[in-house]
C-alpha cells in the first residue's frame, strides 16, 4: 500500500502496474530529470520508504534499472547510477554505429510486412509522449523501437550484442539534458521520429544500404548532442564515424 504523501502521479503510476515494473519507470524518469545524479546511490530503505512499499519490489526495480544500463550494483554498498568515462561512451557510440548498421542491412533482409507495421505503430504512439513529463515513456518507445529492428535481423548474436551495446550507450544522459534545455525538446522529437520514419520507409523497401545509411544518420544526430550537452570530445566522435563511414564504402 502506497502512503498518501507521494505526488499523484508517482502514486498513480504505482497502483496501476506490476510494482516492481512501477518502481523501475519512477526511477527511470528521477534518473533522466535529473533528480538523481551519474554516481547517486540508490538506497533501497529510502526509495522504498518514500514509495510506501516493501523492500522486494524495490530491489527487483532496482534490478531492471542495473539490467537497462542505468545504474550498476556496487559489491557490499549497493546500487548507484552509472557513471561513464569519456572513454566508455566513445567506445558504446562506436559500436553502435556499426551495429546499427549491421542490423538494419540484414533486417532489411528479413523483415515481414507485419514487423513494419509494428514499427509504424510503435512510431505513432511515440508522438503521443512529446512533453518533459513523458521522456521516460518515449525512451522506452524508442528503445523498443530500435529492438525490434534487430529481431527482424533475425540474427541472434546480433540481437545480443545490441542489447549490450544499447544498454552502455547513454541516451538516458541525452534525456536529462533535454530536462536542463526544455527548449530543444520540440525540434529534438521531431528530428527524432523523422528520422525513425526514414529507417522504416528503407526497411519497408528492402533497401539495405539505405536503411543502414538512415540508421548511421540517426545515431550521429546522437553524437551531436553527445559532444555539445556531455562535453564528448569532437575528435574522438569523428574518428569513430570515420571508421564507420570507411567500413561501409567497402
């Protein structure tokens, strides 16, 4: 049972999901507002005195939340979020880069008509999360999204190391900075969802080379905000999507 103390909408949120599935999203949107802070610890007491719930639900929420890539369990401390160096996020930019590609080649390959109207529909309804208070529920739509495209790859080892990879490379960092500049929000969303539009258009017409071409494009658009908001070295991102650029011309 939730205390009457929490705001409405946490409290809602709570009463109308599976608790430790609620616990992971209240986070979730705490960690990319940024209420809490890269190296916050996560107190399982606190987070569960402040919810009005038991201490299970809180750690299996705090699981997910070790498991999205969000925070990292700490051995006899506990679980705080993630901190990544410089050269944690080059490295998971990079690789991404390659396997968004890689994916969207094969994807294109094997994809059904019904996995692109999946696709189509997981793009409508992130129009429907277009407001700071929704970020949280676009991530997810979004890393949905990406998902998906890699099952239709239809590759397991892909499917895998994209999870992997998905799970280092930190776009929940690039949400909170929408938080601290709420005016590029709406051309953020919109570049956004064009974007998704034009690797599924690729996708829907078997075209490999494209649908890789409009992936690379979509997370160098990421890059941008790496470098400018997270402070990300320009020449280290560059040379990453060189690599990638000069793989792709062979």
């Amino acid at each position: 049972m939730l205390v009457n103390s929490q705001p409405k909408e946490e409290s809602e949120l709570i009463q109308k999901r599976p608790l430790k599935e609620d616990i992971f999203d209240v986070l979730h949107e705490k960690i990319i507002s940024g209420t809490y802070k890269p190296g916050d610890w996560l107190r399982q007491d606190d987070i569960a005195t402040q919810l009005g719930v038991s201490m299970t639900p809180v750690r299996e929420g705090l699981d997910l939340l070790v498991s999205a890539g969000l925070a990292e369990r700490v051995p006899y401390r506990g679980v705080r979020v993630r901190e990544m160096s410089t050269q944690d996020v080059v490295e998971a930019y990079g690789l991404r880069l390659v396997l968004e590609a890689v994916i969207a080649q094969e994807a294109a390959r094997y994809i059904t008509d019904e996995q692109v109207q999946d696709l189509e529909r997981m793009i409508r309804e992130m129009k429907k999360h277009d407001s700071l208070n929704e970020m949280s529920n676009e991530r997810k739509l979004s890393r949905e999204f990406h998902a998906a495209i890699a099952e239709a790859s239809k590759n397991g080892l892909l499917i895998k190391l994209y999870e992997v990879v998905a799970n280092a490379f930190p776009d929940w960092l690039l949400y909170e900075a929408l938080f601290r500049n709420p005016d590029l929000l709406a051309d953020s969303t919109a570049n956004t969802l064009k974007e998704h539009v034009a690797v599924v258009e690729a996708l829907r017409k078997r075209d490999g080379n494209k649908a890789a071409q409009k992936s690379i494009e979509h997370v160098m658009d990421s890059g941008k905000w790496l470098e400018e908001y997270l402070g990300i070295p320009a020449k280290l991102l560059r040379e990453k999507e060189e690599q990638v650029s000069s793989l792709m011309k062979k």
